[in-house]
C-alpha cells in the first residue's frame, strides 16, 4: 500500500498525536524495562528460556537483542527470517552502515545476516544461536520457530519476542495461535516506540535504520486491517493466520480518521 497526505487536511487533524496512539497500541512492550528486576518483578523468572529476535528492516533490533543476551536475560536466540517484503530493505540498511557494511548480504536471509553480525560485531556465541531463515511472513516466523524448537527438542517455558515495532503485536498474536495450549509465557519486548514530534519528525535518537515517514504511514496503515478479527483480517475468523486480538475502540477511531486523510491507496 502506498500512502500520501493531503496537506491541506493535515491542520484539521491531530495526526502526530494519533498516530504515536496508535504505533504504541501495535509496539507491545510487556516490561517497562530489559531487565533481570523487571522479569522477576512482573514473571518470577530472571531470563527467558529463548529470546526470539524476528527478521525485519531494523539492525536497530540487533543491537537490543544482544543487550539481552550479554545481560543474561536469555539462554539461547533464535533467529527467525528468511527472504521476504523487507529483506531488500535490510540489505539496504546494512549496506549504509557504516559499522556493518563488510557483511555480505547478497541472496541471503535475515537470519543468516542478523546471525552474522550477532557473531562478528557483539561476540554472540554460535552455540547459543539458532537459526530459521525459511520462513517469510509473521506467521511463518511463529509456525516454523516453534516447529524448529520441538524438532531439535529444545525445552521451554518462556520466550521473548523483538521485531520491528510495527509488527510487534502481530508477531505476538502468531505465536499465540501456536502457543496458547502450552502455558508458554510470551513476553513482547519492542525494540522502542515510535514517536512523532509535531513536525512529524521521530524523536527516536540513535535508532539504526528507523523508517522514513512514508514507510511508517504505509505500515500504520496496513497493520490494523491485519489483526482485526474478520472476514478481510488476519484473525481466525478470517484467514486464521494470527490469535484473536481486541483492538480498542478509540484506536480503531483514531485509525479511521487517519485513513480519511491517506490518499492514492492502491
């Protein structure tokens, strides 16, 4: 979906303000912050049995998972991400950086290119990585993930999910779908949350690959359709590749009226 602004509305509406209601509605953070006090304060655990770092566009998403791993806040990664819509949008990302711009990208998979720079750039035990680079969409990433632990017979009790914010809570709902009869503790922890100034200029600092305001319209726009539970949606009353999600009301409101300023949809 490509998505434009009229300007002319843009006075008439509070966009930035619902639009940082919504990006926190979708950038699902279970825990005020990464670490062990805040898992034993909320879960009674002090690290998770696997952290699930899920393919996307942002190396920003690297950087966090491996403050978790280096503060002991997980036993394993997984890597979950093969070639999907944002692949050539990583390459494009790690290719710019200035930092990780040695590390091959060409026809390989988002796990096969976090893997590396986990690895070479933040000394990320191999041991301690695993790796599913076939899979290509949120729901992939969950009905694989899960598929891969059970054949390698890894045992576990929590998990730890990180994507990109807009599709935090996406990627949450597809692994409950697969998880919710195990009394498995799935704890969301998105990478920051998106925030407009009143310029439409993010006020994230320092977040390495952060979209730009098109793209982040583009998938604000797309992903509340996405988790709405019916006959066009991804919930089990319509293609059933997600868990049923409640979306607030004022969210679906604010949603609304930003549709009704997004133009050019096609």
């Amino acid at each position: 979906m490509y998505v434009n602004l009229r300007k002319d509305n843009i006075n008439s509406f509070n966009i930035n303000t619902n639009l940082n209601d919504i990006g926190k509605f979708l950038a699902v953070r279970d825990l005020e912050f990464l670490s062990k006090e805040a898992l034993l304060n909320k879960y009674d655990i002090d690290k998770v049995d696997v952290l699930i770092l899920l393919g996307n566009a942002i190396p920003y998403t690297i950087e966090v998972a491996h403050n978790a791993y280096k503060n002991k806040l997980c036993s394993k990664i997984l890597i979950s991400g093969g070639i999907g819509h944002s692949t050539n949008l990583l390459r494009n990302a790690i290719k710019a950086n200035v930092k990780y711009k040695n590390i091959e990208t060409k026809n390989r998979s988002e796990a096969d290119i976090f893997k590396d720079i986990l690895v070479n750039y933040y000394d990320v035990s191999e041991d301690d990585i695993i790796l599913e680079s076939q899979s290509t969409n949120c729901g992939d990433n969950a009905l694989k993930s899960v598929n891969l632990l059970d054949n390698l017979n890894i045992k576990y009790n929590s998990i730890m999910l990180i994507q990109d914010p807009t599709m935090q809570l996406r990627s949450y709902a597809s692994f409950y779908k697969y998880l919710k009869d195990r009394n498995t503790i799935i704890i969301n922890y998105s990478p920051f949350i998106p925030e407009l100034d009143g310029n439409m200029n993010f006020i994230n600092k320092n977040v390495d690959g952060i979209w730009d305001i098109t793209r982040y319209l583009d998938l604000i726009s797309g992903e509340i359709p996405r988790l709405r539970d019916d006959n066009k949606g991804y919930g089990p009353n319509g293609k059933n590749f997600i868990a049923h999600i409640d979306i607030p009301s004022d969210i679906l409101e604010k949603y609304n009226e930003l549709i009704n300023i997004i133009t050019n949809r096609r």
